[in-house]
C-alpha cells in the first residue's frame, strides 16, 4: 500500500479522528447508504436467480465485508441469505461493537482495509463486500487484494461514489471562490485547490473506470448501476451535521485537523461570501453512486 499521507490509516491520530464518526454514522440523514446498500442487495438476489450461481438454500458461505462500519448491510443481507461465517474489517473499534452488537457472530477485524490480504491469506470469501471505502483508500490497490481472498466462483459487491460527485459546486468553486480562499489558507491553513485534490484522490472517476479495473483484477461484471442522490441543505445546521458530522469528508477533515472551531469558521466564511445560495436553500447538488455486483472468474 502506498504511503501517502490520505493512506496511512494506522496512525493514532487518524484512528482516534476516524473512530469519532461512530456517533452520527448510523443517522444517514440523506438514506444514501440505506438506498446504495439496496440496490447491492437487489442486485446479489438477481445474481442468484439469473445466472448459473447455485447456491443451495441461498448459502453464501464467508462474507468478508471490508469497511463494514456498524454493520447494516450485513445486518441486511442476513434477512436473505444464509452465511456460514461473517466477517466485519474496519479501522474504528467503535464501529465493529455496534456491528457486533447487531450481529452476535460477527468476526471482527480491526484494521485498515490496507491491509486486507494479510489477515486471509488464502482466499475463503464466497461474497466480499465494500462499499464506500475507495475515497478514501486507492482502489486500485484494494481490488488487487481482494483478488487473492476471493476464489472463483465467489461474489463482489462494490458501491462507491465517483469523481463526478458534487461536480457542480466543485466548478464554482473553483471559478468563483478559490481566489477568497487565500484567507482561509492564510488563517486557518487550508488550501482549497488541495483540499479538493484529497477529496478526489482515490475515487473512481466514474462507472467506467471503475468496472475496467475489476475486470482486469479477474472478475466479470454481473450488474453495474450508476445512483444519483439530489443533497439539497436547507439551512446552515443541516449543511454542518452533513460536512461535519457525515462521513463523507473525513479523508480532508483528518488531513487538515479541522475541528468544530475551524469547521464553524469555514462556514461563516462561506456564508459571508455567499456560497452555496440557491432557490432550494444553501446547498444543491448531486452525489454519484456507483453499485456494481461481479463474479470471480
């Protein structure tokens, strides 16, 4: 694994800054894992049913769910089919109790998915699951893991945002604001073009991208779906628990310490310089959601 500094997810500060989401993760304002996670599962039932897949009285054997936070689409998927063992890998503690509190028989690993292939070193998974982890691990590198804990025949669900999310404000951003930033930059120490750079860094840059690279790590897509999600934030408290609160920003938030205090002077700042103004409150745009189910071949 490369040792960039949005990729060393061992560190003590990162693991505290990480484990600190397990308050709010389970809130899902929007429903955007709830509706991803569904489509996944949608999309594993038409597996079963379609192809030659013959899984006696829905037995998926392993499940090794890489990034499994607390634990909702293993908690889901147990509503549909039988799994031998469950498998929970994340890097917050937190997160794999409340998991383990929903699941009785989970088997926990805490760890960055970096490190996947060190804990199976033979490949066991019937299905392995991850979703919403490549922002902020490359992806690239994670698939040529899960290649050699996968066995032929096995299943992989993937759901992940692209490059393409919040395109819109990224652009106006850019355009109309990133001159102003120079005081936040001078303050706060922030820079704006990075901070969107880190954002970006390891997300796919779309459905494409995405499904070339796992065909070329050895598996074939079954079903491949782009989700879009409209966010629109009506008031300055909703954007705070979706920015700061939300899970979707913890890459940039870590790699620049930003805390409450320089959250709330970011946001003061934007409002003063009237971003995010639109007839459907401060903030509308569109998050793109890729779920793509494969087979090992």
């Amino acid at each position: 694994m490369p040792n960039s500094s949005l990729s060393e997810l061992n560190s003590t500060a990162n693991v505290n800054y990480y484990s600190n989401i397990h308050h709010h993760f389970d809130l899902d304002s929007h429903n955007i894992f709830a509706n991803s996670q569904k489509i996944a599962i949608k999309q594993l039932l038409g597996v079963i049913h379609s192809t030659a897949q013959i899984l006696p009285d829905n037995n998926l054997g392993v499940v090794v769910d890489v990034g499994c936070g607390t634990g909702n689409m293993l908690l889901m998927l147990n509503s549909y089919f039988t799994c031998k063992k469950f498998f929970g890998v994340d890097l917050s503690s937190e997160m794999l109790n409340i998991a383990k509190s929903k699941i009785s028989n989970l088997i926990t690993i805490c760890d960055s998915a970096a490190n996947i292939a060190q804990h199976f070193p033979l490949p066991i998974a019937g299905l392995l699951i991850s979703h919403f982890i490549f922002a902020y691990i490359d992806y690239k590198n994670l698939l040529v893991q899960f290649s050699k804990i996968t066995k032929p025949g096995s299943l992989l669900s993937i759901c992940s945002t692209t490059t393409n999310t919040f395109a819109n404000t990224k652009n106006d951003f850019i355009k109309n604001l990133l001159p102003k930033m120079r005081l936040i930059k001078f303050f706060l120490g922030i820079d704006g073009q990075d901070a969107i750079n880190i954002y970006s860094k390891f997300m796919p840059q779309n459905i494409h991208d995405l499904q070339i690279e796992i065909e070329q790590n050895g598996y074939k897509i079954i079903n491949a779906e782009n989700l879009h999600f409209t966010i629109t934030l009506k008031t300055w408290r909703e954007a705070w628990s979706f920015f700061h609160d939300g899970s979707w920003f913890v890459g940039v938030m870590k790699q620049y310490k930003v805390n409450k205090f320089k959250m709330f002077c970011i946001f003061n700042f934007l409002k003063i310089a009237g971003l995010f103004k639109n007839s459907n409150g401060i903030f509308k745009d569109d998050m793109e959601i890729v779920v793509i189910t494969a087979i090992r071949v």
